[in-house]
C-alpha cells in the first residue's frame, strides 16, 4: 500500500503495490511509457529514412518510364525485407516476452538465459530466411507477375538482400531481449549505426558507382552487419540484469522451449499472412496498366510514417504488459496497454490528417517527375488517413498481447479476418472490370476495422492475461 503523504496520487502512480525493477521503478505509468517509447520511436523515425532514402535512390536510378521497373522490383523488394523483419520478429517476441517476465519476476539468471538462447534463435531464423530466399526466387518473381525488365532489377536486389537474414535475425533477438528488460535506448544506437551505414554505402554503390539495385541491398546487409558489431560490444561492456555469460550461451533446451512456444505460433502466423500478402501483391502486380506495384509500395511508405509510431508505442505496451505480468500485476499490465492505446489513436489519427493534406508533396519526393505513380498513389493515402484510428488499435492490442506471450491468440483472430477479406474479397471482386489499386486498399482498410473491433473484444474479455511463457 502507498505511505501516506505521498508525492504521487494512487490514480496516477504506476505501481501502488507493484514496483519494477531498475529504472522504470518507482516511474508514473505515463513515464514508463515514454521512457520505453522514446527510443523506439526515433529508431522507427530512423527505419522510415532508410526505406525513404532507399526509394530516393532507386528513384534517381533512372527516371521517366525507364524508373517503372526499377520501381516495381523494389516494391517486391521491400516485400521481402518485411517478410524477413517479421518472421525475425517472430523469435524477438518470444525473447522479448521471456525477458520481460524474467526482469519482473527480478531472475538475472533468466534472463541472460534468454538473451544467449535468443541469439541463437535469431541466426538459426536469418539462415533459413536466406535460403529460402536464395532457391526461391525464381518462382518469387514468376508468381508476382512482373514485367521481365523488373524480374531482372528484382533478382539483383534479392540475391544480394538474402545474405542480411543471419545478421538481422541475430541483432532483432538481442534488441528484443533489451527492451523486454527495459532499456529502449541501445536498440536505438545500434539502429542508428545501422540506418547511417546502409545510407551511405547505398547511395554510394548506387548512384556513384552505378551498381544499380544491387548497390542498395550491399548497403542493407553492410548496415546490418555494423549495427550487430554495435549492441554485442555494449553487452561485452556492461554488467547487471543483462549482458552476456557463458552459461546463458550455452544451449539450454527448457529455455529454447520456453521462447519458441510464444514464437512458434507467430512464426505461423506471419508465414501465412506473408502468403497473404503475396497473394494480394500478384493481384496487384497484374492489374491494367503501369506502375500499379510502385505506387502501392510508395504509399505504404508514406503510411509508415504512422504505423511505425504505432509500432513504438506498442513496444512500450508490449514490455510493460511482460514486466508487470511477471511482477503478478494483471491491473497495472491492463492499465499500460490501455494508456498506450490511447495514445497510439490520437498520435496516428494526427498523422492521418497530415496525410490528407500533404500526400501529394511526399509522394513526389520519393517518385520525383513520375506523375503516373503520383496519380496512382495519392487516392491511396486518402484510404490509409481514414483507417488510422483501426490501425491504431490492431498495433497496440496485438503488439501487447504478444509481449504477454499470447501469441496464439493474435494468430487465431487474425486468420480469420485477412482470410476472408484478403483471400476472399480479393478473390471474388478481382476480375470485376472496375476492380482497381484502390479497391485493393479499401479491402486492406476494411480488414483493419474488421480486426480492430475484434481485439478490443478479446482485450476486454481479459483471458489474454492468463498466457503462459
């Protein structure tokens, strides 16, 4: 119980009974939530400038109708680079969701237990993204659809982006593991390093060496590779909750279990949903006319500008649900995800009237003396501003619910919604004759909504609570 006199009211306290370890202890809630959301947010700030600067210079690449293709293979480009992102994330949610309870529950052992089987995870995800990357190209590209100039831009770009999957998988366990134990701040710095690096030597490969696309990717995997050399050395340097020991390296198969039973399910999940998404991106490569997959991929670019806020924010959520379910307080883990949820929807429904307004302005920067793709993908954005507030609350709600360790959950509520809109939908309206880019988007939007109004059900019903890890 709070003494009396106390400086902070028990409404507004984040622990009444409840104190966290290290630096959140003893924090308001609304503290909590920006000190863990702070640095995801500028990290995400900083993944949106590589995915801009990387249109940038592809954009710059070529230009007129000669930039289509190129525009088009990175579309399929930035597909794979989020399937890797999210099938890594798959094993950072089981070690971010480990961590959490272990820094909660106060079990150093633990959690340098789940930092170093982590790791292993991580790399043994990346190598099997490679090489399923590496032998399935081929059918990648000839199931997507594209034209054969941007099958040839595509498989350069791909080749090369396949040898980032060890690095990346490796660096997300390890950043996941820090966060769950509270520090936000040096998955930042060690995003910086790699965002900075992947700049540099992209536009350096591309544009002054003329390597073309395949100067972007050598950028992605030499970022990924700088920003993994980062974070270990800060784990060598420091000491306390979280560092690396050789007892936590050592295989520990209960451990291993442990993060894949909360990973195994969103593994699952994201494979599917990436064969969905594949699904609505040979639709779109295959529509009438140009530059249908090259808009498409612009305006989910200009959309990141709010769902990676979203993300962050549902970060914070994510390991304070962890850290006070792991410290026996299921209120003070309700009251965190719905504080982040409140202000993911007023933050991303902000963002979603500056889409309105400033769409057009974008989208020229990233696709400058392209007005093909400008006329495509502004009535897109329009959709994507009128879904924020769904999007907004699909983020926090399953992002929270996975650091919880509910992870068959999320898979279970998902499937049945992207089945019937992005398989179903998709599938029955596709061959109408004005069937169009933006009636793929409005199917997208519905989905969220459809998924929104679902999770607030299952947060409300409260079993999401009672996961184990």
């Amino acid at each position: 119980m709070s003494k009396p006199g106390a400086s902070i009211e028990a409404s507004e306290r984040a622990v009444p009974e409840v104190r966290l370890a290290g630096k959140l202890g003893g924090m308001s809630l609304s503290k909590q939530v920006a000190v863990l959301a702070v640095w995801p947010l500028l990290e995400n700030v900083l993944a949106f400038c590589v995915g801009f600067s990387d249109l940038l210079i592809s954009g710059r690449i070529a230009e007129g109708p000669a930039s289509v293709p190129i525009l088009d293979a990175m579309g399929l480009g930035g597909y794979v680079a989020w399937f890797f992102n999210i099938l890594q994330g798959a094993v950072a949610t089981g070690v971010m969701a480990l961590v959490s309870r272990a820094t909660g529950g106060r079990d150093p052992d633990l959690a340098r237990r789940g930092l170093g089987q982590g790791l292993w995870l991580g790399l043994a995800a990346g190598f099997l993204s490679l090489l399923a990357l590496h032998f399935g190209i081929p059918a990648l590209i000839k199931g997507v659809g594209l034209t054969p100039e941007a099958a040839v831009h595509a498989e350069a770009f791909l080749r090369v982006l396949a040898w980032s999957g060890p690095v990346s998988g490796a660096m997300f366990a390890i950043n996941a593991a820090l966060r769950g134990a509270g520090d936000t701040r040096t998955p930042f710095i060690a995003m910086l390093v790699v965002n900075a690096v992947n700049i540099a030597v992209s536009w350096f490969l591309a544009i002054e060496q003329g390597r073309g696309v395949a100067g972007i990717a050598w950028g992605t995997v030499t970022g990924w590779v700088a920003g993994l050399l980062v974070v270990s050395m800060v784990l060598m340097r420091r000491n306390g909750l979280l560092s690396w020991s050789l007892a936590g390296l050592r295989p520990h198969w209960e451990t291993l279990a442990r993060i894949l039973r909360v990973g195994a399910p969103q593994s699952l999940e994201i494979g599917f949903m990436w064969a969905i998404h594949a699904y609505g991106i040979s639709i779109i490569a295959n529509l009438p006319g140009e530059a249908n997959l090259g808009a498409h991929i612009l305006a989910i670019r200009v959309e990141s500008m709010s769902f990676l806020p979203g993300w962050a924010i549902g970060t914070a959520g994510a390991a304070l649900a962890g850290q006070y379910l792991g410290a026996g307080s299921k209120e003070m883990a309700v009251r965190a995800v719905r504080l982040c949820w409140k202000i993911a929807v007023v933050l991303m429904g902000s963002i979603g009237v500056i889409f309105i307004f400033g769409r057009d302005g974008l989208i020229a920067l990233m696709a400058p003396k392209s007005d093909l793709h400008q006329h495509l993908a502004s009535p897109l954005v329009l959709i994507c501003a009128a879904a924020q507030p769904f999007f907004a609350t699909c983020i926090i709600l399953k992002t929270s619910m996975r650091g919880a360790g509910a992870t068959t959950t999320v898979m279970r509520w998902s499937f049945g919604s992207m089945i019937f809109y992005r398989i179903g939908m998709m599938w029955l309206l596709h061959r109408q004759p004005w069937f169009d880019l933006r009636a793929v988007w409005v199917i997208f939007s519905l989905d969220l909504v459809t998924q929104a109004l679902v999770f607030s059900w299952v947060h409300f019903r409260g079993k999401w609570l009672d996961a184990r890890v």
